[in-house]
C-alpha cells in the first residue's frame, strides 16, 4: 500500500484535475453560467495553491488543494452545472 504523497502521485491529481477542469468549461448547461464561473474560479484557484505548495515541497498541503478543487468540480456536476459522464473524471450517477 502507497502511504506516501510523490512527485508522481501529485503530477497523476495535478493531470486528473486539469483534465477534469477543461471538460466542464466546455460542458457548462445553460442558465448556469454563474454558478459554472463560480466553481472554475475556486478550481483555479485551489490549483493555484497546490501549485505553491508544491513549488514548497509540500506535498500534502499540494495534495488537499487538489482534493479540494475536485471536489468543487465533482459538486457541480452533481448539482448540474456542468453536463459531463466521464466516470474516470467526475463522480457522475
């Protein structure tokens, strides 16, 4: 069992969410054009953190920061703002 946050593990979230990021922006369902701005803000922004964070060599901190920002990924798309299915990006029902 892995117990330890890597460079590798982190690069692995860092690709996950991006990924996951770019699909709802393309994704957005109509009348939730506010909401939408809303989420890819505070995703961007918990990006931005992990970023910093990893820069500092600290992978855990790096590492909440992307379970944060795709949390507020995977809330939208439970609240339907965004219309994706992707099962490997998203917790989709």
């Amino acid at each position: 069992m892995e117990d330890k946050i890597t460079p590798e593990k982190l690069e692995k979230y860092f690709d996950l969410t991006s990924r996951a990021l770019a699909e709802v922006k393309e994704n957005i369902i109509s009348g939730r054009e506010v909401d939408a701005k809303e989420i890819v803000d505070m995703v961007s922004n918990y990006l931005s953190d992990a970023k910093h964070f990893e820069g500092k060599g600290d992978f855990i901190n790096a590492f909440a920061a992307l379970n944060y920002a795709h949390g507020w990924l995977d809330s939208g798309v439970r609240l339907k703002v965004f219309d994706v299915t992707d099962d490997k990006l998203f917790t989709v029902c």
